[in-house]
C-alpha cells in the first residue's frame, strides 16, 4: 500500500485510506479502513475491479459516510479518469462516478462541499500531451454540476488540493510550469474560485 491519508473521526477514532497492489502487480484497489481510539482495526473496505485505481483524499459526508476521491485506469474510455466513491459510515460502497476524456485525468483530491456536493480536482491532458489543472463540481450523487479547466498555451498545470471557504468559494492550490527557464521548474500556483468555478484571482510563487 502507499499513499495513506488518515482523519479523525467524530467518535475518535480514525479513518485511513490507501490502496493496495494484487500480488502480480497488475492491478490496485483502494481501501477505507476503520479503527478506534486506540488504533484498533473495526472494519476495512476494499473497492475496485480488475484495474489500477489510487486513493488521493478521504473526506466525511454531510450523512455520516465519507468520499473517496481519486484516479483511476477506466477500461470504458482506455484512458486515466478522476474518481468519487460514496460511502456509508460502515465503508459500504454506495456508488462511484468517473470524470474526465479519452484523455488523461490524473490526482483527484475530493472535498464535500457546503451545499452536501463535492468538488474534486487534478488535471487534465490534450491529444498534444499539454495538460491543464482540472476541477469538477458534482451534486450530492456525483452528477457533474460544473467542471472547468485553467492553463495557459505551452505552459503545463495542475491543481493538487481545494479548500471551501464560508462564502462559497473554493481556495485551490498545485503547480505551474515557469516557461523562463529550460527544462522549465514549477512554481507554486494559488487560486481563488468563485462558487460558480470562475477564477476571481490566481497568484504564482517561486521557490526555486
């Protein structure tokens, strides 16, 4: 398994989330599990099928269960797709929806938002290979809202991480390639979102 993300739960306890590898390697599930305060396993879910699938984020659910967001190899458009898997509070698999093209979509960090929906972001790439940072916005059911993506030409981006603020408006963060330099480095991209998905600012951040 890798990529763990964990969370406290209301009753203190914790959930954890990742994924594991079958044992020729040639396809990934995702799984929730369960424990107590003291770290003792309650129950564990698995989810899947006969393809690779990557856990990215775990989120609580305004019922009680949690979203799972993340990416995976989808055998009906051959191509990476972004994913929310709904949950019960036991890890009962209430339902999945797939977003993206016969392109890739990769990452899939989810949030429930405000309005009990979701919001799950990556990136999304072109028959050019150029890819744009990329966030969905779903209703309760997972049934696409709005979705919008923001790049600029021959300059790569995506989004990694999306926070709601109380007004509404979505605080998402990820990378954007710097053109002035070759090969071309990241620099931090910061954007402000309307409820809408229209951007209201975005700002860049040099670290190197």
């Amino acid at each position: 398994s890798s990529d763990l993300m964990h969370k406290q739960t209301s009753d203190g306890g914790f959930i954890i989330g990742g994924y594991n590898y079958d044992t020729t390697l040639t396809t990934s599930k995702v799984f929730l599990i369960k424990t107590d305060s003291l770290g003792n396993k309650q129950w564990q879910q698995d989810y899947g099928g006969n393809y690779y699938s990557y856990l990215k984020s775990i989120d609580f659910t305004t019922d009680g269960g949690y979203i799972i967001g993340g990416d995976f190899e989808n055998p009906v458009t051959s191509s990476w797709d972004l994913f929310l898997i709904k949950t019960d509070s036991l890890g009962n698999f209430k339902w999945k929806q797939a977003y993206g093209t016969t392109y890739d979509e990769r990452k899939g960090y989810a949030i429930t938002t405000l309005d009990s929906g979701f919001a799950i972001v990556g990136y999304t790439q072109d028959i050019t290979g150029d890819y744009n940072a990329y966030i969905v916005k779903t209703d309760t059911a997972g049934g696409i809202e709005w979705e919008k993506d923001f790049g600029y030409p021959t300059t790569p981006g995506l989004f990694k991480v999306i926070r709601q603020l109380p007004d509404g408006s979505f605080i998402v963060a990820g990378g954007l390639n710097d053109t002035n330099y070759n090969p071309a480095p990241p620099r931090i991209r910061l954007m402000k979102l309307s409820n809408a998905g229209d951007s209201i600012w975005s700002r860049t951040y040099t670290y190197y």
